[in-house]
C-alpha cells in the first residue's frame, strides 16, 4: 500500500488531504499538534494512523520517522503570523513563522529523501501560497516563507528528479481554512470568505489527481484560486 506523510494534518488542506487520500486506499500518517482533532480525524477514518508531534521538534520527528516507509511527504503545517506592517512586527513571531512555515519542511523534507532515493521513487508536495509569487502589504514574513518554499521545490526538483523522485508546489489563493482564527475575530472572518473562495475538499481532489499520474509525469507546481475575484488580502 502506497503511504502518505501529511503534516498539519488537523484542519483545512491538511485533514481534507488526509481524509481524500484515504479515501483512495493509501495508508496516511497524519501529522499534527493537536490530540484531540486527530482523535477525531481516527474515528471519521479509522485507517489513518495519527501521529501527534511538533513539526518543529527534530528529535520527535526523527524517533516518528524511524522505521517508516514514506512514498508521499506533503509538507502542508503552516501559520500566519499577526497581519500588520513589517516594522512593526514582534520578534518571536518571525522566527515561529520562519520555524514552522519553512525551516521545519526543509528539515522534514531532508529526514526523508535519503530514503525516497535509495528506492528512486517518491513524490513530495508543499502546500505554498499566492503570497509566495505577489506582493501583498500586512504578510512580508508570511510571504518570504511562501516564496523560500517555491524556490526550495524548483531547485529540489532539479536535485532529485533524476532519482524519479517527484516534487509538486501547490499554489493556493483564498481558501476558507483556520489559517486566520488566531489572529482574525469571527465577524473579520466572516467578512474574509464571504464571497465565493476555494475550499479545503477542492484543493485535496487536485492532490489525489496529481498523484495518480503515472511516474514520468510530473506537476511540477499547480495554482487554485477562486472562480470569483476577492480581495488580495486574503491568501492561504
């Protein structure tokens, strides 16, 4: 069977991933912080294994690592930092943004090629970002982690296709997730995803597609963006 590593595996893209590739008979590691909606995400598949540990705790990720067989690794964990001007910004949310968004899918990503070219097969996903390829004001750090992942993938992809490994950058305008609960209040939210935008069971669908072409076919990165303009504030 084939398996599936999903980081930020507990809401939005992530679980809908988990849920669609399931769905499709692979046997996915769901990755998450959160116990309880992994719980949750057991009982609704119970063929998923859930794994509850912070894609930033090297050592943890290394003891979960140990021992699996990997074929699919789709770093998806992500947050957005309070939305404001640069200048402004705290210290420490920089470097969470820059620890979660980027640092730990490089780390991750590193912990599981080795093994992806050993059996020269393997395809690995990131879920980027609008923000990562245009210049939005109030997400300067949110964008550059966004963009680091758009050109870590290009030069990935350069490093280990000739190894049959494949690697997909997923681009992904306004999708309704819980990207923004922390930082938005409901009414701001509300006001966000009125109008028609992407949801979570969209982009897992292009996800399964993706990966059901055949070995010498490569999507090398994919943008899904509402049929309906919105404003470009908000981004996944």
């Amino acid at each position: 069977m084939t398996t599936a590593f999903i980081t930020g595996a507990t809401s939005g893209i992530g679980r809908a991933m988990a849920v669609a590739l399931s769905d499709a008979g692979y046997e996915v590691y769901a990755v998450g912080r959160s116990k309880a909606a992994l719980k949750e995400l057991q009982a609704e598949r119970p063929g998923i294994v859930p794994i509850a540990v912070d894609v930033t705790d090297r050592e943890a990720l290394e003891s979960v690592l140990a021992g699996l067989t990997i074929d699919v690794l789709i770093n998806n964990a992500g947050i957005m930092p309070p939305l404001g001007n640069f200048a402004e910004m705290k210290i420490a949310d920089i470097d969470t943004t820059l620890e979660v968004n980027l640092s730990a899918a490089i780390l991750l990503t590193r912990l599981v090629v080795p093994q992806m070219r050993e059996r020269q097969s393997g395809h690995i996903l990131f879920t980027g970002s609008v923000a990562g390829h245009a210049a939005f004001s109030n997400i300067a750090v949110y964008a550059a982690t966004k963009a680091a992942i758009s050109g870590f993938a290009g030069a990935l992809r350069a490093d280990l296709s000739p190894s049959g490994i494949r690697v997909t950058e997923i681009v992904a305008g306004r999708v309704e997730t819980q990207l923004y609960n922390d930082i938005l209040d409901a009414k701001a939210r509300e006001a966000m995803y009125a109008s028609k935008v992407v949801q979570p069971d969209d982009v897992a669908r292009m996800v399964v597609g993706v990966l059901a072409l055949p070995a010498w076919a490569d999507v090398t990165r994919f943008d899904i963006m509402p049929t309906w303009p919105t404003s470009p504030s908000g981004t996944k």
